[in-house]
C-alpha cells in the first residue's frame, strides 16, 4: 500500500486553519482555492471538482474537534482503496502545521495522486498564508 505525507508549515493559528478544513462543502473558496473549482456536499460525501478537471466523491468519515482531524476516503475512482486524512497542529498563537497523508491502492497511482497533493498543498499554503481581509461597517 502506497503512503504519501505531506506536512503544510503555516502562518495562521490552528483555529483558523481548522475552521478552513472543517467546511468541507467549501473547499474551492476556503482551503485550496484554484487547485479546487468546485465542492458540493450530498450527505456525507462531497464531489469536487479540481482545476485539472478531474472529479472525486469522497465520503467524509471522521470530523474531529477536539483533535482538529478529519478523514475522509474516496469512493468513486481510480484508487481502489483510499484514505485520506487532515490534522492540525498549533506551532505558536499564529503558525500551525497541516498534515495531510493518503494511503492507497493500486501502488501505481500513487505518482498522479502525490503530484495532486504536491499542488493541492502549495493552493493550501497559499490560501491561507494569505492576508485575511476583514469586513468594515459602514
């Protein structure tokens, strides 16, 4: 079984980086903005759609509060078995980490999917290194 880890360092506090992550209906505006276009939820399972135009329905298995954890498996593709999981680490009141690890089968897809997740990493640091902007009242 293939094993891809990724570990994001960040410049946002942990709560902020897990709000981002627990919206999973809003991956393409709050996470991984360009790397996702598009993100739908149908119950438990979530279809999106990357910037390759490549589609995915993935069941969302574990939201995890306390832990800042989130595990989800697809369950429409070329893998035939996949599990995937997201956690935060705080590293300080402004910086965090993401971890983020998939195992899968086939061996063989493990090249397309890790360069998925190298880019899909690089739109995560970007969106949320990002300078948030806050609403003024008028």
């Amino acid at each position: 079984m293939a094993t891809i880890h990724r570990e994001i360092p960040l410049q946002r506090g942990a709560e902020d980086v897990w709000a981002a992550l627990r919206a999973v209906d809003a991956v393409h505006t709050r996470l991984a903005r360009g790397f996702v276009t598009d993100c739908r939820l149908a119950g438990d399972t979530r279809v999106v759609t990357f910037a390759n135009g490549f589609v995915a329905k993935e069941r969302i298995i574990t939201i995890d509060d306390e832990r800042r954890r989130l595990v989800y498996s697809v369950v429409d593709g070329s893998p035939t078995h996949h599990n995937g999981s997201f956690q935060v680490l705080s590293e300080g009141p402004d910086n965090s980490r993401l971890i983020w690890i998939a195992d899968l089968l086939p061996d063989d897809v493990a090249g397309v999917i890790g360069q998925m997740m190298e880019a899909g990493s690089a739109a995560i640091k970007a969106t949320l290194d990002a300078p948030q902007t806050t609403a003024r009242s008028a």
